[in-house]
C-alpha cells in the first residue's frame, strides 16, 4: 500500500522561502518555543514529578498517564492496511517500526485518550494482541527516579544509576586527568542547539595499530547505550582481566557516548521518548539521525515528514551532526585506519550488520554474520540472554540513511556491526530500562565486541 506524503515538509520550505524570523504555524499559535526554565507548569499534587528533582526542566514535560503498550500481530494483507492507515492518521499512537506484511508483529503506543477506539479496531479487524503495559508513566516516573543529578561529582560516576550529558563529559575529561598518556577527550563539533559531541580517543601505544570507532546514543530515549558506552571506556581503561587488556591495546579506540545531545537532554527535561535531535521543521522537530545519512537516502523504512519519528531529514547529510560523524570519520578513517564501526541502540537483543535499505549481501557477509553468531553465542555463554545476528534488513526492518551502512558502503569500513542491546522485541519496558540493567547489559554487549574484535583479527580484518 503506498501511503501519501505530507506536506508539512513543504510548508516548510516555502515558510523558508519567505524567510521569516519563525516558523508561520508557532507564530499564529502563539506557540513560540520557551526558554528552559525552573519548574514544570503543571504538575499537580497527585504527579510524582521525580523529573524536577534531578534537573532544570522546561515548561511543560510530555507525560504518558494510562498510555498503554501493545504488542499486535497481523496475519492478513487487511489488517497490514489497516495499521498503516491508522500510522499515517494517528499521532495518537507511536509505531516502533511499520506495518509491513502479513506474519508480522508490531508494538504500538497507545495515549489514554485513545484505547477504546484502538480496542474497537483490534476487535472489529480480529487482530490478534496483548497489551504489554497498561500505563507507560509509572516506568517513566520510576526511570527518572534512577538518574543522578546534573553535574554529579566525576568520583560518583557509575553503571548503578543513568547519567545527563555534563555528567558523562565530566567524566571523560576526569579520565583524562587521570591517565593523560592514554585518553585523549575529543571534541566533533556542536550541534543543532550548540553542544558539544564530545567522545574520547584511548591509545595505549603501539605502531600501526588498527582503530574501532564506537557510535552511541544517535536515538535520544535509548539511554541504555551512552550508559553502555562508558562501561566499554572503563572496562577498555581499568579492567585487570588479561584477555581485556590484551583487547585494550590490540587497537585505538575512538568511543562517542552521545552523539546526539540536544536529543538526549530532552529526554531528560522533555520527554522520556525524544528519539531524533531538536532541529524545527514548523511544526514539529526533529530529524532521526539514523535516516539521515547518504546511502540510498529516504528509500525505505523512513518519513518525509517532519511530525513522524522517523524523518529523514530535508536532504541527505542535512543535520550537523550527521555532518560531525562523517567529517571525524572522513578525517580519521585512513589515518587512524579505522577498520571497525560499532553502533549501540535499543531495544531487540540484535546483532546487526549491513544493509538496512536492501536485501542485497554485503561482500563479506559470511564473515559478518559467523562473528555476529559468535558474539551472540558468547552473550549467551555469560548471561543467558538470548540475543539473534543478521543484516539489518533480515532481522529487525528495512530502513535507509543509517551511519553503519555507510559507512560500510561509501568508507570501506569492513566489520560495522549496530546493536540493539535490552530488553527482548517483546519489551515491556521498551526504552524505559531500569538501572539495574545496566550493569549486566554492558557487561554482556562488551564480551560481544570482544568476540567480534577478536574474530575480525582471526579473519585478517586488521592487518
Ligand atoms: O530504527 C532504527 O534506526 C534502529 N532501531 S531502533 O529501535 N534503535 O531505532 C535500527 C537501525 C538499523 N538501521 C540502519 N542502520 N539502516
Ligand atoms: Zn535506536
């Protein structure tokens, strides 16, 4: 079924055109963006608003009373309609991932206001269901308890609680006041809003070595990877294991907790579910970063539209932090000889690689996916968890413009592997989860780039 495109996009650039000093539709609102400021507007008593106690938060939070979350599963062409029809009317109800085709299971997020008449639609076109969580805020409101607050001391940085962005940078320059023969803090440039990317370079010395460039936190709600991120750092600069040590210094690392970070601190002030970065498009904000890169841009698996969570962007490598990723990459890839691209995301326990905009193999396919089995073998092996390996297209959707694929296709980055770390596809929790988690999840998807960095050198990836 092809679905219409919406103009939005449009209304946009003629809004451009005219070049007015703001957005037509926010000024006829009176809707003009507010600067943050102190307190929440409208947190009542009955509200829990841990939010305010961890940090300055903006006028108003999204909150998701009685939202509830439902896994679906479609078996009829009908039905695969009817979800995408209900995808492109409703913003009531967020789609992780689309209806595709038969055989396919899908979660949706359902705003209070909207159950019944989802339930009637479920019932009147057999659609076969579980409601996986009757309301999302009660995880929101207990997640947001486990975040230390802003500019907590380097000293207490830790993978018991989650940490804001000034936090984990820190933490980074810290490192490297402890160890300045080995981190160095890097800096890609600004984003949208104007903060730094900041990441850091660990080289422990050695000629010729080979380098593992590490993306994270390129969806704002998915706080379980920049959390991943800085237990691979402290794992790779403090951990007495020998076969670790070994790893440490068998490459350079260039690691990137945060490489959308207007998102991420709207994840914290805004709303838990912020995935794209803070760019104003009229109406709404935001392009997914993870669409925005230029391979086969907005073919598949993305939106035109800037209101949906997954638009592409106004044109191929439009966002400056795109921009950012692949001019350090560009930079860095022959010189650093960086032969290993890792990007960390959540949720669905995948190990994926190349492609996300078509089925067609990578040229190293066999290899990819024998070391993408193994590292799942090994996450197995030490926690139980069970975690699957394929292409992007095979295993979670077709998606196009995401950073691994090309940086496979157009940098010649051999071994490029994307993560989707906890919890299982059929979540609860979704992106929501609890610090308690993150601990075991790092520990479990570190031993995984091990195997994969371990097996790569084997297979002659580094020489
Ligand atoms: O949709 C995504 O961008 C990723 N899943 S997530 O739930 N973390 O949002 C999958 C990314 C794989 N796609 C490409 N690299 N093309
Ligand atoms: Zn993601």
């Amino acid at each position: 079924m092809k679905l219409a495109r919406p103009h939005i996009l449009q209304l946009y650039r003629r809004l451009n055109m005219l070049s007015l000093p703001l957005p037509l539709p926010l000024l006829l609102c009176g809707l003009v963006f507010r600067p943050l400021v102190g307190a929440a507007s409208f947190c009542t008593k009955a509200d829990q608003c841990a939010l305010d106690a961890i940090s300055q938060a903006p006028a108003a939070q999204a909150r998701y009373d009685h939202t509830r979350i439902y896994s679906v599963e479609l078996t009829t062409a009908t039905q695969v309609g009817i979800m995408q029809a209900l995808e492109e009317a409703s913003d009531s109800c967020g789609f992780m991932g689309h209806a595709r085709m038969p055989d396919q299971k899908l979660t949706i997020m359902v705003t209070g206001h909207k159950v019944a008449d989802f339930d009637d639609l479920l019932h009147t076109y057999n659609i076969s269901h579980r409601i996986l969580n009757y309301n999302f805020q009660e995880l929101i409101d207990a997640n947001y308890l486990e975040v230390a607050p802003e500019n907590t001391p380097a000293e207490e940085f830790d993978w018991k609680r989650y940490f804001q962005l000034d936090s984990i940078y820190g933490w980074l320059e810290k490192l490297e006041r402890d160890h300045p023969d080995v981190v160095k803090v890097l800096d890609m440039g600004l984003s949208t809003q104007g903060l730094p990317i900041k990441g850091v370079k660990l080289a422990f010395g050695g000629e010729n070595l080979t380098s593992v460039f590490i993306e994270s936190g390129i969806h704002a709600r998915e706080w379980i990877a920049p959390a991943t991120a800085t237990y691979f750092i402290d794992q790779l600069l403090h951990s007495k294991d020998a076969a670790v040590r070994a790893l440490a210094r068998s490459q350079n690392w260039f690691i990137f907790p945060s490489v959308n970070p207007d998102g991420y601190r709207y994840s914290f002030t805004g709303d838990r579910m912020w995935r794209k970065n803070r760019q104003i498009f009229g109406i709404c904000r935001g392009v997914d970063l993870n669409r925005n890169f230029p391979l086969s841009w907005n073919t598949t698996g993305a939106s035109g539209n800037p209101c949906k969570y997954d638009f592409s962007g106004p044109a191929a490598a439009s966002e400056v932090e795109t921009q950012r990723i692949m001019q350090f990459l560009e930079t860095h890839v022959e010189s650093e000889r960086i032969r290993t691209y890792l990007s960390l995301h959540s949720y669905s326990q995948l190990i994926m690689f190349p492609y996300g905009h078509t089925a067609e193999r990578v040229e190293n396919y066999a290899d990819l996916k024998e070391i993408g089995q193994l590292a799942a073998a090994r996450i197995k092996e030490l926690t139980g968890r069970v975690y699957k390996s394929g292409s992007i297209y095979e295993t979670i959707y077709p998606s196009s413009g995401g950073s691994k694929d090309w940086a496979h296709s157009q940098l010649k980055v051999p071994i490029t592997f994307t993560f989707e770390l906890r919890g299982p596809p059929d979540s609860q929790e979704m992106f929501i989860l609890s610090a308690k988690d993150i601990e075991p999840t790092a520990r479990e998807a570190f031993a995984a780039v091990q195997t994969i960095v371990e097996e790569a050198a084997k297979r002659g990836y580094y020489q």
